[in-house]
C-alpha cells in the first residue's frame, strides 16, 4: 500500500464514528487485526495483541500539549479514550477496548482519527 493508499484509507475509516461494545464477540481476530493495521500509518500491534500504540513527538512542549487537548478532544467526542503517556516533546497513545478484552473496530476508529491531526 502506498502512502496516499494509506492516507486514502485512514481517513475513510476516520469517516467512521465508535460506538459501544461489549462483550468478546466484539473483539477483533487477528486476520481483522492485521487488515486494519494496514490502514492506519505507524501504529504498531502490542505484543499481547490486545492494543495499538504509537508515539508523537513535537518540537516543544506548547505542541505536545495542544496535541494532547485535540486528542482528549477526540476521545470525548467519540466516548473512545486512549492511554496517554506525555513528556516535554512525545506523547505515547494506546488503545485498547477494555471491555472487550481486546482489541475492537473502535481503536483503529480512533487511531485513524488522530492521524488526522499529524495531516493539518
């Protein structure tokens, strides 16, 4: 896939709202798993598989934290909040569905939303 491939798909699978899941029917297989990390740029897959992460890093603190604010944003707009671990220039983001006990369509939702912001 090429980058505009990627972006193309990023963003169509950003078009796409979350919505609430529970219950491990709603986590994805691996092959699902696999398919969605395709569309999403540099995302990586834990090693328990159970979550995606990815680091941000910025030239100064100021945009570190604006970053953080649109991020928090986000995960209050879509109800689908992230593990967030921030220093001075990075910020790490983790997403995880708790209560599916793994990984659901919601993370990479997510995921390619906050790609988003590292487009504009």
């Amino acid at each position: 896939m090429t980058k505009s491939d990627a972006t193309r798909a990023s963003t169509a699978l950003g078009d796409e709202h979350c919505i609430p899941l529970k219950g491990a029917e709603h986590a994805l297989s691996p092959i699902e798993i696999e398919g969605l990390l395709g569309e999403i740029d540099s995302w990586t897959l834990a090693d328990d598989r159970r979550a995606i992460s990815r680091e941000f890093k910025f030239a100064d603190f100021h945009r570190c934290m604006a970053f953080v604010n649109a991020v928090a944003f986000i995960a209050h707009q879509e109800d689908h909040h992230p593990d967030m671990e921030v220093g001075y220039s990075r910020c790490q983001l983790r997403y995880s569905t708790h209560d599916v006990g793994g990984l659901s369509r919601n993370d990479f939702i997510s995921a390619a939303r906050v790609d988003r912001l590292q487009a504009t």
